[in-house]
C-alpha cells in the first residue's frame, strides 16, 4: 500500500479518467452491469493479492485501454452523497476509491474484471453514502430549498417569520429589555445582531413620558389626536397587537352593566316600585352577567399590564387617561352593592377595606397632583372624565354605610365631595384657552350627573333618611340630567365609540336616586318618573351592549390604533427646521470667520465696518 502512494501519489485511477457508462440508464438498476460488445479470448486480469487494487489496475493501464477501445464496457456504480446529511449504510459489499467515494459491486457480474479486483481487496473501507433515485421534481425543489437557505431574506417573505421576527412593538413589551436577553444568553441562545432600522433603534423612548410632552405631541380635549408636526414610535398603516390597542377605558362597559344589577335589584326590593311586581331573578341573572363581563375586561387588560406594561404605564401617565384606573374599583363596588340577596345579605366588611385602599392610593396621587399646580394642576387637566376620581368616594361611601360602617363611608365623603364642588366650578367655567369638547366627546358631560346621584343615596344611607341633604343632591343631578337630555345634538352626528358608555351609569344612578326618592316622597308623579328614568337606562345600557359586540366581532373596529400612548419621548425636527438650522450654522461659521480674518489683518475699524 506504501508503494502504491509513493508511485501514484495523486493520479485518479484509469477507468475514471474515461467515460465508460455510455449504455448506463440507471445507474444502480442496471442489470446487465458488464456487456462484451466486440468478444475477446484474453480478458485483462487483476492479481487478487493484498495490495490496493489501485495499484494493481494501473499497472494494466495499457489493457485496460485496449480494453475500452474494444468497446468492453462495465458499467460502474458511483455512490455520492443523496443530501448533505450523509445517510449511513452498512459496508457490506462495497468498496472504496477513496474514504469518501465507493462502488457498490453487489450487481455487478462477477465476469468483469474490476468487480472481481475490488469484490477480493479484504481491505475495503465502509461507506458513508449511498446512491438513491431521485423522483422527478425533486432536484429543483432541493435547489429551491438549498437557494432559499442560501438567502434567509427570501424567507422573510413567510409572514408567520415576519410576525415572529417583527420587533416593531418590541419596546412596548415587557420582556424585550435586558431580562430577555439575560435568558436567551442563559438558555444558550444565540443573540440577533441589532438592526440599524429606525423603529428598533428607538428602544431608549420606553422610559415614562413627562406630562408637557402629552400636551406638545396632542391635542383635542381628550388629548387623543396627534399633530402634524409628530411622529408615531409605532407604524400608522398597520394594525398593532390587540392588547396594545386595548385601553383603560374599557372598564367603562362594566360600569354600565354593573349598575343595571344594582337598578334592577332596587326595582325589586323597593316599596314604591312594588306594583312593577319585578322579580329578584332578572337581579341574578344581570348580576352573573356583570361578574363575567368583568372577569373578561379585567383579565385582558390583566394580560396587557403583564405584556405591555410600558403601554400601561403610558396611560397611568396620561393626563386624562389616568382617571379611568379608578373604574375597575367602581366597577368592583358595583358588583358588591348589586349582589343578589339570595346570595348573600350582609357583606364582610373587610371587603369594603380592600376595594377602598386602591382608590384612596390613588387619590392620594391624583388629588395631590390638582393641589399642587405644575402641568398637572386641575385647571390644565379639568375634563369630565375627572369625575370618576370623584365618583369612587361616593359609591364606597354608599356600600361602607350599607355594611353598617361609620365612620369611613363619612371620611370619603366628605373627600369627595370637597373636591366635586372645586372639580365641577373648574369644569363649569371652563378656560378661555381650553377646547370645547367634540361631538365624539358629548356623552361624556353626563358624568356631570353621577357625583351628585350617587352622593344623595350614600348621604341618605349615612343618615339613614333621605333628607335634606340627599334631597339637594338629588335636584342637583335632576336638573343637569334634563338639561343635558333636552339638548338633541348631544345624541347625534358622531360615530360610535367606547365614549358612548358614559351614558350609561350616570342614568342609571339616577334612576335608582329617583327611586330611593320615591320611597320618601310617595306619589303618581315621582313613581312615573323612576320608571320612565329606569326604561331610558335600562333601553340605553342595552342598545350599547349589542352595538359594543357588533362593532368588536363583527367590524371589528371597536378598538383602533391607540396613538396617544405611541408618542416619542422627544420631539422630531422636520425637514424645514433641519434645512433652516443647517444655514444658521453656515451662516454663524461665516460671520466667524469673517471676524477673525479682520482681526488677523489689523486694519481695526475700516474691516470692523465692512463685516
């Protein structure tokens, strides 16, 4: 074997120097292998020794020439590689040029000389590959695949990849930051290299807006629209994930459905109402219905809180949005003062203290933030929506009376209520500079009715009459609610939306103060105004609830793009200003330089002159 590399060093062996398989049509299904076109007496030979047959055969380059020119044709199997994954099969039978090349010699005939040099070599080296058939259509499809691994930017066009591979939303995600790649890297996970593209550098705006930039990026009254001159961190021609377009303001609808269970339980345990002859089922039956739907709400946004708690956090930060965190505790109390009586009839009042800490956190917050002036001054933020901050102190103060509490439903509303009369004078007179509100925004002046409906029925409960006081409360929000009612504008021309919801619990507050006044005041007229009010609500609440579920399943536009979260923290030059502040800069290097040539000459005052 030594001598044959020494005297062949590099040199292939001779029948692969020539072309031999010209009859060959299947290479390994050939069943005449070997097929003697010109017959002759004297075939070449191979010594059957030890040595390589390499050696053996190139000794007889000369017959085995004579014998190609004679037409002695053998038909040769060449095993390659199928894929590059290499199949392994068993060497029996096989045999090797080389360590990565071998000859199947199971079908040849045992005639041809080369089957018989290589089938006696004892010598041989196993194979890795083997030949396969290749059906039709396979070799473009694996030149496709090969091709397309060859390009991973052919592949982006798969948009499950895009939608794995898209970190547009990434710097609203919770785990984008440095915690993710800590895991990657722990997992052994090999990290992307950052793109340049402008949406993923912007990853160093998740830190929290300051309030002025809320102002200079919107406008409107609700501060939901943004101006020319801004530019979204997101894109504006596609729709964002559902949780990043779902808002605090969804808490609104349970609201809604949460006080009817409360309207109807009233119509059913009320001696004024008691010739309606309502049963306590429709209260359990609106009941569960409210306990789901809030289940619902307060799960999903649950689930942005954990996923997008930078879109979260922009919203606590928001000037107006930030009074809509009150609604899942208000939506809660609802729930514990609609509790059907076969359920339950007394509530524990450590209840009352867990549903009340949140909302007494975050007046602490808000109302310090009024009182303290800065861009958050109550006069700079003043909306109706300010009153769901107020209306949590008078329904707490109302379920904590209801338990046979003292002196905590007194505290909260006496809070409340000294800051409902600063809140609704702010409101009422409103600034000069301030917007009026859109036509989108009307029914958002109905929270003018809440804060007075629901203080007459906590301060009657306090008391334990409806007095003078709850009859005070009580005209209040009746005059506002006919004023607002008689004005038909505030009822059309504008699309629906969430905002439609504010409809709903103020009316229903009022009919159940109505109702609690028609306890005291018995008569024809105030018995048919609670249920007039009651039928109003009751027709509204559920004209919203069909359209709310025929907008988001069915359109399946209740929730839009939410772009007042999606602002940059720094304003972005346009070009104007980029192309106008480039000249100042020329024009400043200029000046400079005109200054210092006239002080290098020395000529003082003609070249001052001059420049």
């Amino acid at each position: 074997m030594a001598s044959a590399k020494q005297e062949f060093p590099a040199e292939l062996p001779s029948f692969l120097q020539y072309k031999p398989s010209i009859t060959v049509a299947g290479m390994d299904n050939v069943q005449e292998s070997c097929t003697t076109l010109n017959h002759q007496s004297h075939p070449t030979r191979i010594p059957t020794s030890n040595r390589s047959p390499y050696l053996a055969y190139s000794k007889s380059h000369t017959d085995a020439s004579h014998a190609i020119d004679t037409h002695h044709m053998c038909s040769i199997s060449i095993s390659m590689p199928s894929s590059p994954l290499g199949l392994k099969i068993e060497g029996r039978g096989k045999g090797l040029f080389s360590h990565n090349v071998g000859i199947d010699v199971k079908k040849w005939s045992p005639d041809c000389p080369v089957a018989s040099a290589i089938a006696n070599n004892k010598q041989l080296e196993q194979a890795n590959f083997h030949s396969q058939h290749i059906p039709a259509g396979t070799a473009n499809a694996e030149e496709t695949t090969m091709e397309k691994l060859a390009n991973p930017s052919e592949l982006r066009h798969n948009p499950r990849v895009d939608r794995l591979k898209d970190k547009t939303f990434d710097s609203f995600k919770t785990w984008s930051g440095k915690l993710e790649r800590q895991f990657s890297h722990l997992r052994g996970k090999q990290q992307e290299p950052e793109s340049d593209d402008s949406t993923v550098s912007q990853y160093a705006e998740i830190e929290a807006l300051p309030v002025y930039r809320y102002f200079d990026a919107l406008e409107g009254p609700e501060l939901e629209i943004l101006r020319d001159s801004e530019e979204l961190l997101l894109p504006k021609d596609k729709m964002w994930p559902f949780l990043l377009r779902y808002p605090i303001s969804s808490f609104s609808i349970c609201l809604g459905v949460n006080s009817q269970a409360i309207l109807w339980k009233t119509l059913a345990t009320s001696e004024s109402m008691s010739f309606l002859h309502v049963s306590l089922d429709v209260n359990l039956v609106l009941w569960c219905i409210s306990v789901v739907l809030t289940y619902i709400v307060f799960f999903v946004y649950s689930l942005k809180l954990i996923f997008y708690f930078e879109a979260v956090r922009r919203e606590y930060y928001h000037p107006i949005r930030v009074n809509f965190f009150f609604a899942p505790w208000v939506a809660f109390l609802f729930l514990a003062l609609g509790v059907p009586p076969t359920l339950a009839k007394n509530l524990p009042a450590a209840l009352w203290y867990i549903l009340m800490t949140p909302i007494l956190c975050l007046e602490l917050k808000i109302y310090g933030q009024w009182m303290s002036g800065g861009q958050r001054r109550l006069s700079k933020v003043a909306n109706p929506s300010n009153h769901l901050a107020i209306v949590g102190n008078f329904v707490g103060a109302l379920l904590g009376s209801s338990m046979g509490l003292k002196e905590g439903p007194i505290f909260f509303f006496a809070v409340g209520l000294a800051h409902y009369m600063v809140l609704f004078v702010t409101l009422y007179q409103r600034l000069p500079t301030n917007e009026t509100l859109p036509k989108e925004l009307h029914p958002v002046f109905f929270l003018f009715v809440a804060a007075p409906s629901v203080a007459s029925m906590a301060w009657a409960r306090i008391q334990g009459t409806f007095d003078y006081g709850s009859r005070i409360a009580f005209f209040i929000a009746l005059f506002l609610y006919c004023s607002l009612a008689v004005r038909i504008n505030f009822f059309r021309g504008f699309r629906f939306s969430l905002s439609w919801w504010a409809y709903t619990f103020p009316m229903t507050g009022a009919s159940i103060a109505t109702i609690k006044y028609a306890n005291e005041v018995r008569n024809p007229l105030t018995q048919s105004l609670s249920v007039i009010l009651s039928a109003i609500s009751t027709f509204t609440v559920s004209s919203l609830l069909i359209t709310t579920v025929y907008h988001a399943f069915v359109l399946r536009d209740l929730f839009p793009n939410d772009i007042s979260i999606a602002i940059a923290r720094r304003k972005k030059k346009s070009k104007k200003q980029c192309h106008w502040s480039s000249k100042s800069s020329e024009a400043k290097d200029n000046e400079s330089s005109l200054s210092a040539s006239s002080v290098s000459i020395g000529d003082g005052k003609f070249l001052e002159k001059k420049v």
